[in-house]
C-alpha cells in the first residue's frame, strides 16, 4: 500500500451507527489528513426519504447548495483523494469541479448496498479509479468492479470470550427491516420450547413516523408489536457489552442482499457464532459449519446442538485479513503494488 502519510482525504460518507467516524480515525492512524462531511445535506426524516426513494430532485437546491459549500471549504486544500463510501447524493459535477482543481486526485469508491439495491451506484463508476462493492455478485457482472468484504473494528477484536460471563445463547441487535422480524420471532418461538436458552432481542427504528407508514403498508410489518421497536439506537459500547456477553448472533440480510453485513464480519472479528440466512457465506475462506448456522428464511428451523458446540479459532491472517485496516489497505493500495 502507498504511504499515505502526508496525503490529504476527502472523506464523504453518510452518518451510519458512527462507522464514518471509524473510518476516518483508521485512514488518520494510516498517516493521512483527513476531511470529512457527511454526503447527505441534512439527516432529517424527510430529506432521508427523499434521497432513499431517489426523489432528489425534490431537494436539489439544498443538495446544490450544501455541495457548493463544501467546494469552497476545500478549494485552499491539495486533495489526494476522494473517498466515496455508500453515496447517494454527490453530485457528478461536485466531483468533476473536484478532479478540476486537484488534476492528480484519485476517486476511490465503496458500496455496502448492493447494484440491484442501488442502480444509480454505477454512475460513479466512470469517474472512479476503484470502485469496489462488498457484494461478489456485483463484481461477477460488472469488470470494472472490484470485491471487497466489509470490515471490523478493533473493539469487537478486544472482545472477551470467557465462558463463564456469558448471560445470553443467542442474541439480535439491528433495524427492523423485510422479514427479519417475523425470522427472529419464528427463532424464538422453538428456542422457547427448548428451557435453558437464554436471549436478547433489539429491534429498532429510526422513525415513529417511518415505522408507523411501513406498518401501514408494508406486509411484513403489520404484525410486529410496537412495544417490540425502540426508537432509539443503541450506543456502540452497549451493542459491544450485549455481543460480548453472548454465545450466538443472529444476522438476517435484506432478502435483496447477497454481500455479507457488517454484523457478520464483526462476529467473525469478536470470535463469535452466527446464525444466518446468507448461504453466499458459504462462500468465504472463514466459513465453518461449527461457528455458522445456514438458516432458510422460508423454513426456519434451528439445531440446538449448535449452540452446544464451543467455538473452532481460525487462522490468525483470516481475522487479519477483515480488519478495518486491511480493508483501507486494500482500498488505497496502489495499482503498482
């Protein structure tokens, strides 16, 4: 990888559960100067639907406006890079002004949705040195689209596995979002009729005002309770406290989705089990059937000896190789390495 000590980043990724913060704290700890903004101009309620329903032009102006005002923040700088990750608003022109008063930058761009989700993701395409999906399938249909896996963070390394603090068999913590609800209820509903398991479910929403549309019109939803939905994230150091004391996690995907989530490689990096519906997992160079459970999400059964069964470690360059710092790695590498 190129020393990027003394090189500048432009960093514009949207607010997501602090992991922008992540990664800017990892390319600082790699040497570089690092600018960051959010991609969306605001993150309220509305502006989020407008931009996730690709109304944007019902907000152009303010998106016009906010991307002008960065231009201008940065136009003193000499920028290296623009890091894009799992963009949504920036403006094509934003990029080309960009590129105009740095001619040397390199635009280097990820995605953690995958093409199908986000088509309009492959507009970037054409003005990126890399661009990188952590979705195999996006990779496998398009040349010019690099596979990178998402990553964890030194804290679900620094996790403690002692057999005796752990209070909870199977544990879920994650947004409410297509059948997952429904999933984790049919999970818990055998695990019930098994004593001696013990869980901790979180099911969470962003919005009362999302949830109460969705429960409104989406089929999936009109079954969950809202006694079961807090409205309120968990704080980083609480889902780390929760996973920490649990044996199993469960990870259900969008059913749109084949790219792992980033819950599944941090139960990777934390040495924990995993209970999931992606069998493209089966996939990785870190599969094993006695830390990971395939569930079928249209005929959920679950084998209580897999929770009997300890943990297997796997080689120490596997966990390695999903660190947050190897994935900046990867990214930044230079072509000629």
């Amino acid at each position: 990888m190129q020393e990027l000590r003394g090189k500048t980043v432009l960093l514009l990724a949207p607010k997501f559960f602090g992991y922008e913060i992540e990664i800017k704290k990892e390319l600082e700890n790699l040497g570089a100067k690092v600018i960051y903004f959010d991609e969306r101009p605001k993150n309220d309620f509305f502006t989020k639907v407008f931009i996730r329903l690709n109304l944007k032009s019902f907000i152009f102006k303010k998106i016009e406006e906010y991307y002008k005002n960065i231009l201008e923040s940065i136009k003193k700088e000499n920028i290296d890079y623009l890091f894009l990750v799992n963009v949504e608003t920036v403006p094509l022109k934003f990029i080309e002004k960009t590129i105009l008063i740095n001619p040397k930058l390199k635009v280097l761009t990820y995605f953690w949705d995958s093409v199908k989700n986000r088509k309009k993701s492959l507009e970037y395409l054409s003005y990126s040195n890399k661009f990188f999906s952590f979705d195999l399938k996006d990779a496998e249909a398009n040349m010019r689209i690099e596979f990178l896996p998402l990553f964890y963070i030194d804290d679900y390394k620094n996790i403690n596995n002692i057999e005796n603090e752990l209070i909870y068999d199977i544990s879920f913590i994650g947004t409410v979002h297509s059948d997952r609800y429904k999933i984790i209820k049919q999970i818990e509903k055998q695990i019930n009729n098994n004593n001696g398991l013990k869980t901790y479910f979180y099911f969470y929403s962003p919005s009362k005002i999302l949830f109460f549309f969705q429960k409104l019109f989406k089929k999936d939803f009109k079954y969950i309770e809202w006694s079961d939905v807090s409205f309120k994230s968990l704080s980083k150091l609480d889902v780390i406290d929760v996973i920490e004391k649990s044996k199993c996690i469960i990870d259900i995907q969008h059913p749109l989705q084949t790219g792992l989530t980033m819950r599944t490689i941090e139960m990777l990096g934390a040495k924990k089990k995993i209970l999931t519906t992606n069998s493209e997992i089966k996939k990785y160079d870190f599969y094993n059937s006695n830390n990971i459970f395939l569930l079928d999400r249209n005929n959920v059964k679950i084998d209580i000896e897999f929770f009997e069964k300890k943990y297997k470690d796997l080689n120490d360059d596997i966990y390695k190789k999903y660190s947050i710092n190897q994935w900046l790695k990867t990214i930044f590498r230079d072509e000629n390495e």
